[in-house]
C-alpha cells in the first residue's frame, strides 16, 4: 500500500534527516511539516524546513542531499529537479 499524505511526509524526512546524519549534519526539522506529522494531516505542508547546526559546507550538503532519490514530483516545491 502507497503511503500518502502526512505519513508520506514524514517518510521523506526521515529519508533525508538520515542522508544528512550519515553525513555528519546535525539536523532539525521545523516548520509546516512538523505541523502536518503532528497532526495527522489536519494542517497541511508540502515542503521540508530544517535548520542545519553548526556550520555547514554548501559542498557537504550537497553531497548528502545527492545520496536521497525522490521523484521529481515529490520534490517539485524545492526549485530544483
């Protein structure tokens, strides 16, 4: 069964919340998503925010974000494809 809405979410946080831990980038998330895991898909949010700790190579997390594959339709809010 394809998982949708908040779970979905949720899902490609943590996919990416991993990419950038494997690469040694302290993470949190924040913002609209937060606000659609918690509860349960009654607010909603399309898009990641996550405030980065410490200071970070612009290079170092492209190479994290690089190892994370979700479609472009997913990813259509980021800019980029």
């Amino acid at each position: 069964m394809k998982r949708k809405g908040p779970d979905r979410l949720a899902d490609v946080a943590e996919v990416v919340a991993r990419a950038l831990a494997n690469a040694g980038i302290r993470a949190v998330l924040t913002g609209g998503a937060c606000a659609t895991i918690l509860t349960d898909g009654a607010y909603q949010s399309a898009d990641l925010d996550f405030i980065l700790e410490g200071e970070v190579r612009r290079r170092d997390l492209d190479a994290a974000l690089a190892t994370v594959r979700i479609p472009a339709k997913v990813s259509a809010h980021s800019g980029r494809r």
